[in-house]
C-alpha cells in the first residue's frame, strides 16, 4: 500500500512540476514567434521560410534588390523579453559594431536588431516591440 500511495505522490508532483513549465516553454515560444512576426511585418521581406530558429528571405541590401538572408535565433531571456539573433546577408555574417547593427532600417524600426527586447503587454498577452 505504502508504494502505491509513493508512486502516486511522485506521479502527481511531477504532473505538477511539467504544468508548470508549461507556460514559461509557450512564453518562450512566443517571443520567438514575435520575434519572426516583426522581421516579416517589415514589408521588405519576401519569400519567407523558416525552419526552426533558422530564417531565410531575400530583402534589399544596400543596391541589391534581392540579397539572400539567414537569421538563427541564437537565444532567448523571456523573463526579460530579451532575443539574440545572428543574421547573414548573401552568406557573410553582418557584426554589430558596438550599438550600430548594421541592418537595414526598415527593420531597426520595427524595434529588430542582432540582440533586441520586447515588452510582454499583459492586457493583450502579447510581446510588444515598439
């Protein structure tokens, strides 16, 4: 009796402890997704794919009209709505020089960069980036 009754406290602690950690994964899951939203909602970006944290498009670059991007989502700290992003035009890897990210501003103005932040609005339950 004594084992049933353990197995049953560890089975519900552990339900338990994987309901909790729930939320927190859909939270983190949803500032990437956020994340992705606001590099597409730029109006620059076409033919979109993703796969995983990695993201592919053709955008303008400089005089190029239709320059190959990669962005990997290198990490994110929901608790602080944080997202750090490598990004890559036709394969070279664009490097942030102190606080210049060296992106185009279409998308520096929809609030993303190489290391951004977000504001989790609690009313809408969504990540805000302006």
């Amino acid at each position: 009796m004594t084992k049933h009754v353990l197995v049953v406290c560890v089975s519900a602690s552990a339900l338990a402890a994987c309901r909790a950690a729930a939320p927190q994964q859909r939270l983190e899951q949803q500032l990437r997704d956020s994340f992705v939203q606001q590099i597409v909602s730029t109006g620059i970006v076409r033919d979109f794919q993703r796969n995983g944290d990695t993201l592919s498009f053709s955008a303008r670059y400089g005089n190029e009209l239709d320059a190959k991007w990669r962005v990997h989502i290198d990490g994110t700290a929901k608790d602080k709505g944080v997202v750090k992003s490598s990004w890559y035009v036709n394969g070279e890897p664009i490097h942030r020089r102190g606080d210049q990210s060296d992106l185009p501003l279409p998308f520096l103005d929809n609030g993303i960069a190489q290391e951004c932040w977000a504001f989790w609005d609690s009313r809408s339950h969504q990540w805000s980036w302006k």
